[in-house]
C-alpha cells in the first residue's frame, strides 16, 4: 500500500489513526533514524518494542514494515505513529506553548550511512580491531553476529564449525527459559540469515564443499529449533526450505565424486537415524540422494530406505517415488509387478490410467476407474469424483450418450471443482424436448437437502437458463448486500427498481449497526451501486439521512462525500 504524506490520514481507517496518534504523543518512539536518503528506522515502545522501517519516495511512502504481529489491515498503529513523527512540523504537531510556529530551522541530522562512512574513514586499523574484539568478549549477540558474517574467511570449516555457530544464536535467543519468543526470533533471522547469503556466493564460486557444510547443519540445528521456538511466522520454515534449495542446487552441479559420495551418504544417514522424521525433508533427503545416483546398487539403497517409510500420506509419497526408481533400473515385469501390487495408491492409479487412455486401451481405464470407485467411495470421496470423470472421458471418446449423462449427472450435481462443463455436456446429450424436465428433476432431488453447494447449483441452473423470476424468488429467500450484488448482473434488466430498495434497506441497517471507516466505505459501495441501477434519487435520500442522523461520524461525512 502506497501512502501520500499529505493524504495518509484520509486513507488509513479511523481507529488506527487514533490509536497511531496516541502513541506519538504518549513519546513511544524512543529511537527514530533516517538509514539513508529516504529509508527510515523508529523504535515504537507498546506492549513490546517493536521496530518500524519506512521508505519514502516523492512524499510517498512507498514501503513500510513493522515486526507487530498485527495483521487484521494494511497499516499498524506503529507505523502511524512514526507517520506522525516524520510529519509533525508539516502537521504542526510540536507547537511550543505558545501555540505559535517556531520559526528557528532545524539543522538537518546526518542519515546513519552517512555518518558510518564518516566514522570509518577516522578510525584506526587497530581501533576498529580492538573494537571487534572487546564486544566479541562481552556481547553474545554481537559475537554470533560477527561470525556470522565473516566466519566463513576462517581456515577451519566443516559442518561442526557452522553448527556450532548456528546452535550459539538460538541458544543465546533462548535465554534461561529456554524458549525462543516470536520478538526473539527476529534476532535469530537477523543473525543466521548471512549464513545463507555466504552459502550462495560459495555456489556462484565453486566453493561446494562450504554449501554442503552450511546446508546440512541449518537443517540439524532448525529442525531441532522447532522443539523450542515460536515459529508462528514461519521464519525457522524459511532456513529449512533455504537448506533444502541449497542442497539442491549444489547435486545439479558439476561437483567432485568425493563430494558427491559424501552427501550421498549423508542423506542415507540422516534417513535411518530418523533426523528429520516427522517433516517433508525426512523423505526430501531421499530425493536429493536420488540426484546423486551413479549406479543401480545406489537406487537399490534408496528404495530399501523407501520400504521403512510410515504414515498412509508417506507410504503414498514413498511408493510412487520407488516406481519411478524402478523404472529407471529395473526391468518391465518387476515394474508392473510393483504396480499391480500398490495400485490403490492414487498417484499409481492415476498415472496407469493416463498412460492407458493416451494408448485408447480404454477397457483398462474403466476397469481402474471402477476398482478406484470401490476402493475409496468410504474414505475418499473426492477421488471418487477423479475416477468418474474417467469413465465420463471414456464415455465420450466412445460417444456412448447413455454413459456421458450418467456420469455427467453424477458429477454435475456433486462436484466442487469441475474439470469440465457438466451442465453444457448434459444439455448438448439431452434431447430438446426432455431437456427442463430433467433439469426439473435435479431441481427436487436436490432441493430438501438444504447444503449451500446444492443451492449454489441451482441457482446456477436459473442464470444458464435465464430463469430471472425464479432467480429473483431465490434472492428474496437469502437477502443480503452481498447476494444482492451477486445477482444484480442477471436482474438489473428486469428488477432494478426491486433492487434499489433492496439495497437501501441493508443499507440503513449495516450503517447504524457498524461504526468505523471500513464499515463506512463498504456502505458507500454499496450507495454506488445503487445509482449504478438507476437509483440516484434514493441515494440521495439517504446521504442526508446519514448527516442529520450521525453528523458526529467524521470518517461517514468525509467517505459520504464520495459518493
């Protein structure tokens, strides 16, 4: 979201503003800092301390972040209140007492980047050492911090020396609870993201044997993260993920054999001593071993990890993978010997009957698809739905009218995410004659079951056969600003009048229950459609029946006014 500075107040809702505000003049930003030419850092004291970075553009802020955990809107009340802070002379919010304007300029304060580069160039070698040392001895997180950064110019990496440092930031973020808090994850992002950043410059250097050491014990050491820390924000998620793409990349490069065997061998490891069971990346150490196959005993070791797999979600996952391990090495028969036994696996099924449609084998499709029906109509009824679409593709391939409206019917009435147009198949199959009886049909069947889905259909088959009265009929039963509008497109020809004062009613109604900006502008939507319909005249009327009833409600006047 894009903010003028000279118009954020009239875009940011009134409860914010307020509570923003507030917050400004209470002193809670206790640290404000121009970073560099137009980018901003503010620390805002609440409940927490929370950090506020801006970035301005042609008086615009065109970025803006807070670490709150607020996500119910665009803005916080933080970010208002460093709004507010970098606004005050303009909106003359430091008046002396007086109440009159100082007119003593203020000497612009040097941006941080400035004065850093200014620094710099004064200290010493020595100085700047001797700096470095001192708080390495008496300042954890600037320690981890440091080594973080330039650890990898050390002589002495390996996996141990990466872990070490890794483990040091999240035990130094846990303290003596022992437990790392969503304010203390942001240290941990801070401090370990360099790790990542240094392991892709190895890539891009050849320097593989650092990516694997970074890699592997980012995985190790976030995985068991996990038992101590808030990960509500996904922040340990994205080192893993990082982890994992790292390593992926580095098996598609042109790496020494030593190398390969080693990571090989660890996936293998980490597999049987379980270190990522439970996560994704206990069956993704298995993929990445599968890029690193010279030779058929190499695959034999990986599908015998895959048979010791648990868990119906991963036996799934497991089987399918091992079936395209043994299509890569081993022979036809013990292939289709594999597939015959793990059939009711869906991603199995789904792929033989793939192949057996493209081949018009389309007895072996039926037969599948009718197995895959028996098998999961109990426990997996949206499968189900998979399988009868086949018999419809089979059903037209072979233009069989009677079979293309069974299963057209079927899955017309009972199917949330169609992959063809049921209703237009139905139609193009049925002869003219019968076509409203059957629809008239659907219509009762479907009707005393009373399930949102089922009502959706219907009113579905009213837009596609034009049945305007009947679609009005079903508005009526379920009014709401929302269903009106949902239907105005099909209804204005004939009922605008109608929902005109439709609209008006929910209208008076919404506003004297919801106060707020948001609520005011939904409201003033709602009034422009209305004279979208033709009802100006009404829209009108109520404008000035909101200003005499609520003149109080500033943020209504001002939205009123844009209507």
């Amino acid at each position: 979201m894009q903010i003028p500075l000279t118009e954020f107040e009239q875009l940011i809702d009134e409860k914010i503003l307020k509570r923003g505000i507030s917050y400004f003049k209470a002193g809670a930003i206790t640290d404000f800092l121009e970073i560099s030419a137009g980018e901003y850092e503010a620390v805002v004291s609440g409940t927490n301390e929370y950090i506020v970075k801006l970035e301005v553009s042609n008086n615009t802020i065109v970025g803006h972040n807070c670490d709150c955990p607020y996500d119910m809107g665009p803005v916080c009340k933080h970010v208002v209140a460093v709004i507010f802070h970098l606004q005050q002379d303009e909106l003359e919010l430091n008046l002396p007492p007086s109440g009159k304007s100082s007119k003593k300029t203020k000497k612009k304060t040097k941006s941080v980047s400035q004065q850093v580069r200014e620094l710099l160039k004064a200290i010493s070698h020595q100085e700047l050492m001797d700096f470095v040392k001192e708080n390495s001895q008496k300042d954890k997180k600037f320690r981890n911090y440091f080594l973080a950064s330039f650890g990898h110019l050390s002589q002495n990496q390996s996996k141990e020396f990466y872990q070490k440092q890794i483990h040091s930031i999240l035990q130094t973020a846990a303290g003596r609870e022992g437990w790392i808090g969503w304010t203390d994850m942001k240290y941990v992002v801070n401090t370990t993201t360099p790790f990542i950043e240094n392991a892709e410059k190895y890539l891009v250097n050849n320097n593989f044997e650092n990516v694997f050491f970074i890699s592997t014990a980012l995985l190790e050491e976030m995985t068991e993260a996990f038992q101590y820390g808030d990960d509500s924000n996904g922040d340990l998620g994205f080192f893993i993920e990082s982890a994992m793409e790292l390593l992926s990349k580095l098996v598609q490069s042109e790496i020494p054999i030593s190398l390969k065997q080693e990571i090989f061998e660890y996936c293998i490891t980490s597999f049987k001593q379980k270190l990522f069971e439970g996560w994704d990346w206990h069956l993704g150490m298995l993929h990445i071993a599968c890029d690193l196959i010279e030779k058929e005993s190499d695959a034999d070791i990986i599908m015998n990890c895959l048979d010791t797999v648990t868990g119906s979600y991963q036996i799934e996952q497991a089987q399918s993978f091992k079936l395209d391990l043994l299509r890569r090495f081993k022979d036809e028969k013990e292939v289709e010997a594999y597939i015959n036994k793990h059939i009711s696996n869906s991603s199995i099924r789904t792929k033989e009957i793939e192949k057996a449609f493209k081949a018009k084998d389309f007895e072996r499709v039926v037969k599948l698809s009718m197995d895959g029906i028996t098998c999961d109509e109990k426990d997996k009824p949206g499968l189900v739905k998979v399988w009868y679409n086949w018999l419809l593709k089979v059903a037209q391939a072979k233009k069989d009218t009677a079979k293309i409206i069974k299963y057209s019917r079927f899955l017309f009435i009972d199917n949330s995410y169609p992959e063809q147009d049921y209703y237009q198949i139905l139609k193009d199959n049925i002869e003219e004659e019968n076509w409203q009886a059957f629809l008239e049909e659907i219509i009762k069947e479907i009707t005393p079951k009373q399930r949102w889905a089922y009502t959706e259909l219907i009113r579905k088959i009213y837009i596609r056969e034009e049945w305007w009265d009947r679609l009005f009929l079903m508005l009526k039963q379920n009014l709401s600003m929302e269903n009106i509008q949902h239907n105005e497109q099909y209804l204005a020809k004939d009922y605008s009048a109608e929902l005109i004062e439709m609209y008006s009613e929910r209208i008076i109604n919404y506003v004297e229950k919801f106060v707020g900006r948001k609520h005011y502008q939904t409201a003033c939507r709602y009034l422009r459609r209305m004279k979208k319909l033709g009802g100006n005249d009404r829209v009108i009327e109520l404008i000035e029946l909101f200003r005499k009833q609520y003149p109080q409600r500033k943020a209504l006047m001002d939205e009123l006014t844009r209507v």
